[in-house]
C-alpha cells in the first residue's frame, strides 16, 4: 500500500480503537463514582446496567423483546433478569389477557440506576453535538457516510465471525 492519505487514515482509526477502548473504561469509572456520590446501589456489570436501561425505555418488556433489542441471547437476559430481580432493580409480572408471558418494569431503585444512565448519556450526547459543532454541513455529510459505511462494516464482520 503506498497511498499515504490511506495509510494515515488506517493508523488513526487504530489509534481512535484503542483509545474508544481506555475511554470506555474511563466512562465506566466515571458512571461508578456518581452513582456512589449519589449514595445509589448499581447492578453488578454494565450489560445489567444496560439491561435495567432498555427495561426503563420500553417498559412493559419481555426477554425476547430485550435479547432483540439488545443483540443478546435469551439465556443471557434470563440470566441478568433473575439477578435484577434478586437484587430489586426489576420486577415480572403477566398481563391479564396473557398468562403466559412474563414481562418486567422496573422499581423505584431500578428507576434511579436508569435515570442516573440517562443523565450521564445526556452529558455524552451533548458533549459530542458540541465537537461536532466545529464541521460544516457538508464536512458532516462526509462524516455521516464513513459511519455508516464502518458501522455496516463492522456489522456484518461480526455477523460473520
């Protein structure tokens, strides 16, 4: 390969790899400080976390909508919901015209773990709109066709592997 302009851009998306990977730890670091500056009991992992926040977005739920929505296996949501249940961040329950399914909401604590999520992603949102705000319309539309085209790809990588 002797495109210069290619082999830079292939050394940085390395570099933005591993650093979205430190920065990912750092987050969650991040996300545990407030939640015991706020004095808040937090599921045992960020998958619960995760979970207990697309319970809060869709709630009333059932695993197989969750293992949808989140790319996960049904064992593994059943797995994470009996937990959630044992610690009280979730509660199941059947609709009366459907006995047979089981469905979650969340309770007062899984509440607060979901609202503390929703505010951390917030200021990451924000933050992001504010670096973005230094490109213009058409720089974004270049920008928004390499994310798509990489978020394709990597898609279908791991689809494939």
């Amino acid at each position: 390969m002797n495109d210069p302009a290619k082999q830079m851009i292939y050394e940085l998306y390395l570099r933005l790899l591993h650093l979205n990977e430190q920065k990912a730890d750092t987050d969650i670091r991040s996300f545990l400080e407030e939640a015991i500056g706020e004095r808040q009991t937090l599921p045992g992992n960020m998958t619960s976390i995760h979970v207990v926040d697309c319970i809060g977005r869709h709630e009333p739920i059932n695993s197989s909508t969750i293992a949808r929505k989140m790319n996960l296996s049904k064992a593994n949501i059943t797995k994470i919901s009996t937990r959630l249940l044992e610690e009280g961040f979730i509660r199941r329950f059947q609709l009366t015209d459907n006995k047979k399914e089981v469905y979650f909401r969340l309770t007062p604590k899984g509440r607060q773990v979901f609202e503390l999520h929703e505010k951390v992603h917030k200021q990451k949102e924000e933050q992001f709109y504010t670096f973005l705000d230094g490109y213009s319309e058409a720089e974004l539309s270049v920008i928004l066709k390499f994310m798509r085209d990489m978020t394709i790809r990597s898609e279908n990588e791991h689809t494939k592997g």
